[in-house]
C-alpha cells in the first residue's frame, strides 16, 4: 500500500512539475498574438497622430 501511495505521490508532482515546465514557453500562437497586439498599438497611435494633425490644421497650426 505504501509503495502504490509512494508512486502517485511521485507521478503527480511529475505531472505538475511537466505543466510549469509547459507554462514557461512561449507558443507560435502566443507570439503570434503579441505580434498583434504591438501592431493594432502601433496603428492607434498613427490615427492619434493623424487626428491631431488635422486638428492643427482645421486650427491653422502647422508643424
């Protein structure tokens, strides 16, 4: 009894120890999604930029 309780023991913290293991690496999809993400980021800031400038302009301050 003790050894069947003794390999579960060992056989679950495998498992565990196998799933952190897992979680450290990154994935294509994950990188995939950063990539992603930084490009819809860089493309608000574009449209931030592009709405000021007409600001400005409607203004008449020009940079």
């Amino acid at each position: 009894m003790k050894f069947g309780k003794t390999f579960s023991t060992v056989l679950v913290m495998g498992a565990m120890l196998a799933m952190l293991a897992a979680c450290e690496k990154e994935g294509p999809a994950e990188r995939a999604g950063k990539q992603a993400d930084k490009a819809v980021a860089d493309v608000g800031k574009s449209i931030e930029k592009a709405g000021e400038n007409i600001q400005d302009a409607a203004k008449g301050n020009k940079k």
